[in-house]
C-alpha cells in the first residue's frame, strides 16, 4: 500500500513539540457529514512527502525525545554476543543496514521506563502522542501508566517505533 486510499488523505496531528506528529487517515464521507479521523499505522510508504530508502531503514522518529530527557548514555558498541557476532560475520555485510546507531542505555541510578516517568508525574513525548491517537487528555495515559493499566513499549534502542 504506497498509493493514497481513494477518498482519504494522510494527514497528521502535531502536538506540543513540532517532531510529535500522530499521522492519522483523513476519510471523505457522503452526505455532507464532516471527514472521519482514524489513526494510520501504514508507515511512511503512504506519505507523499516521505524520503524512503530502505537501506537506511526507518527514520528515528523518537530518538530526540529519549535524548531530550538527558537519562541516557551511547555504549561503545553492542554488549550483546550475538549482535557482535553477527557484526563480525562478513557473510553478512549484504543485509546489514547502511547506518547503525549504537545503543544505548540508562545513565546510572537512572531508570528509562514509561511507567517511571508515569509515577514520576512526567507526561513522556509518547505519553502525549498516545493521547493524542486515542483522543484522550495526556494525564489520563500517564494514570493509566503510573497505575500499570496501560503499557507503553517504548524502548530506548528502537528509537524508529
């Protein structure tokens, strides 16, 4: 699906920091009703506007906001066996990505949790994308965090999510 859908538009709806941006499906509907919003989890093979390169894999949407919140630190390289397993691997020099970013981890006596930044009383970037998804108020996703009735996947090496 790389097209535009047929009487719809991708369109997206920014939040307190111009790099926020929920994209949402704009749908024309009959009858002189107004257009109905959904949340679009097409990716970017959608938007017009969208500078694609699948070498490059997908852009880093939220790796400013996790730099912003000065909790975390760049490792040197991978401190997994496999990862550097596979980077020693020469067979594998075709499929890798162009560009790797290296990984990163909490500073220390730091924790990078939703759910700390929820019991903290901090409202995270994600946070507010989410409200701003499901139509909700900010404090109510961080509630719903802080309380653990809601989950929000958000780790600091998959910065593209």
């Amino acid at each position: 699906m790389t097209a535009p859908r047929y009487n719809s538009r991708k369109i997206y709806v920014t939040g307190s920091r111009s790099d926020l941006r929920v994209p949402m499906r704009e749908i024309m509907l009959a009858g002189g009703n107004p257009p109905l919003r959904l949340y679009d989890t097409s990716g970017p093979y959608t938007d017009p506007d969208a500078d694609l390169d699948l070498k490059r894999g997908l852009p880093p949407l939220r790796l400013r906001w996790i730099l912003d919140r000065v909790d975390t630190e760049e490792l040197a390289g991978p401190s997994s066996w496999y990862r550097r397993e596979r980077e020693d691997d020469p067979t594998l020099g075709g499929v890798r990505f162009a560009s790797v970013r290296r990984p990163l981890r909490a500073r220390p006596g730091r924790r990078v949790t939703q759910m700390h930044y929820a019991r903290r009383g901090e409202i995270t970037a994600e946070m507010e994308f989410i409200a701003l998804r499901e139509g909700v108020a900010p404090e109510r996703v961080r509630d719903e965090v802080a309380r653990g009735r809601a989950i929000i996947p958000a780790n600091v090496n998959h910065p593209e999510t």
